[in-house]
C-alpha cells in the first residue's frame, strides 16, 4: 500500500530536462521521464564520458559515493557496465545477487524488498535494481514511506506489460543518434557525427517483440524523443511474439511516428537503416516445446547483409544465442558491440547526474 503522498508515474513525465538541476537525485524507471531536452543532456554527456574514458581513463568526480548493484535475476552487460561506470568516474559499489542462486540476499530468509533497499541505502548512494515481480521497482521507487526520498532506482524490470529497460533504451538511442548522424528537434540537438542523416529514419525491430522489454522501450523512447525526420517502426516477429498492443498504442500517440509489421525479414530490411535484433528467449516460455517452436525464425546472416542497404546498423541488446551469426561480426555495419561499450558512456552520465556530479 502507498501513501497519499506517494508519487505516480505519471507526475515524474517529461520531469528529466536540460537542467542537471531536475536530474539530481531523481529515479529513473522508464523512458517517459525524460523530455526531448534531458535526451540531448544525457546523449552530450555521455559523449563527454566516452572522452574522459578514452583520454585518461576516468576522474574521481564520484569519489566516496557506493553504489548498491541489486540483481534478482542473471545480467552481464548491465551489472558490470553500472559497476564500470561507477569506478570510472572514482565511486565503488556493493553486489547484492537476489536469484535463486545467489548468497548474498537475505530473500531467502523471507526479508521484503523494501526491507533490503531500506538497509542498502544506509551504505550507499544510489541504487541499481533488477527484480521480476511486477510492480516491485516502482512500489519501492515511489512509495511514499518506505524508502528515504533520495533513493534512486535506475534500472527497472518489471515482467508485465508495464516491462521496460529504460537505460537500455537510453544507450540504444544514443547509439543511434550517434552512429547515423540524428538531430533531435531541439537547440543544438544535432549529432557531432560527420554524417549526417536525412529523410526518414527506419528502424526494424526484429525476433521476440512479445517478451523483449528492450524493444518496448525503445519504440516508446523513439516515437517521443522528437526526432527531426520521420520515424518508421518496422516490427517483424515470428507468429505469438508480435509486438504488444499497449506498446503500439502507446506509440500511435505520436504523429510523427508510422509502423508496420512484417513476417519476411527481407523485405523487413529493406530501405532500413537501423536492424535492432533480439533473440527469442527461452526463460520465458511454459515449455520447451513452444521454445523450440520459435527457435531460430530469423538469423541475421551474410548472404541478408549481402542484399540490406551499405549504410544500415545492426544493433543487438546481447546476449545472442544463434540469431546473428558471428560472419557478420567483422561487417562494419555491425555496432553491437560499440553499443556496449556506449552502455557504459551513457551510464557514467546518468549515475554523474543522478548524483549531482555532471
């Protein structure tokens, strides 16, 4: 139960600006938080990180502050590149491994969320948290009570419609605009790339757009972020994994953005610049047999990237399974990788504004 003077969703939209000063110690649990001009801030600072790191390595701007990494269920990219990003900038942090097969958790002793992020907060900072039981990081981020106002939970994961993956959509769209050359409809909202993109900007979102919270983010944060050329959302999913229809609602609120559906990836990438892959993922389904199913619809191969257009990326949340194969690894227009490595960039700016250290 919340309180009355508990905060909603729906008051923190467009609450994240060009002003640090809206930043600072505000949590972050879905992409609607950010408007068009908080986008720009986050994208120049991270590209100010990607300097600071390529250049000496870091600074000590967070020296002293700890953050608490609370994962209740498996990641790689996002614990490390938040654990990364937290050392770069001269800050450290506590990993606490909720799952089943972890021992650092007093879950299994039976202690509520709320009672371990209560706890945590009193050694750290700011906290990064991923749970699977729907409406848990929003109960803990917003409720008014249970946890000091100056919490900050950056990474949600909720398995529900409501799912997202917010710093994953904020990477992957910095990403984008950087790789392409994008301008956002703001003052100064263009990208410092040499190339610079003109006419529409198509994106196709391909493999499990049912279970996948990266790709639900994403449309949303493409279709609000004001981009100054037209948007085309091309959704291409093997039959029960199609995009969900709250996502797609969600995105026919923006008149600059159009979608399609397709079941042929071929015709999918065709005048395409961005293909964002996902793999199908098996932790999801009741069964195997469903799985097996669906296993290996699409594979992003050498002889699709022979006939998809020379400028086209090819993004990929990671981890992949057998969905791109590794001949396309050594294709420039592969940038799953560099999109990891921009995971931590465009972390290291949102911890240093979070904290109040930009």
């Amino acid at each position: 139960m919340t309180d009355s003077n508990s905060t909603t969703l729906t008051d923190l939209t467009n609450s994240l600006t060009s002003d640090p000063k809206t930043w600072k110690n505000s949590p972050l649990i879905s992409v609607t938080q950010i408007s068009t001009s908080g986008l720009l801030l986050l994208f120049q600072t991270a590209q100010s990180m990607r300097t600071l790191v390529r250049t000496h390595g870091g600074d000590n701007r967070l020296q002293h502050r700890v953050l608490a990494s609370v994962f209740y269920e498996a990641s790689t990219r996002t614990s490390c590149s938040f654990q990364a990003a937290m050392m770069r900038l001269g800050g450290t942090f506590l990993h606490v491994d909720g799952g089943k097969g972890g021992n650092t958790s007093a879950s299994k002793k039976g202690e509520s969320l709320e009672d371990t992020i209560r706890c945590l907060e009193c050694y750290t900072d700011v906290t990064v948290l991923r749970h699977p039981t729907t409406g848990s990081v929003q109960r803990v981020a917003l409720g008014g009570g249970t946890v000091k106002p100056n919490l900050n939970l950056t990474l949600p994961r909720t398995a529900s419609k409501v799912g997202e993956h917010p710093t994953q959509a904020l990477l992957d769209t910095f990403t984008i605009w950087d790789e392409l050359g994008l301008s956002l409809d703001v003052t100064d909202g263009d990208s410092k790339n040499e190339k610079k993109h003109t006419g529409q900007l198509v994106v196709v979102l391909l493999g499990d757009l049912k279970h996948g919270r990266t790709v639900h983010s994403l449309a949303k944060l493409l279709a609000r972020s004001s981009i100054k050329h037209e948007l085309v959302l091309r959704y291409c999913a093997p039959p029960s994994l199609e995009m969900p229809s709250h996502v797609k609602e969600y995105v026919e609120k923006f008149p600059n953005a159009k979608q399609e559906e397709y079941t042929d990836m071929k015709e999918a990438v065709e005048g395409a610049n961005v293909l964002y892959v996902t793999r199908v993922q098996k932790e999801r389904f009741e069964t195997v047999e469903d799985y097996e199913k669906v296993k290996g619809a699409y594979v992003v191969d050498t002889e699709l990237m022979d006939s998809a257009p020379s400028d086209m990326i090819v993004m990929h949340p990671l981890p992949r399974v057998d969905e791109i194969s590794t001949d396309v690894d050594s294709d420039p227009r592969a940038c799953y990788f560099r999109q990891m490595e921009n995971g931590m960039f465009a972390r290291m700016a949102i911890l240093a504004l979070i904290l109040g250290a930009p």
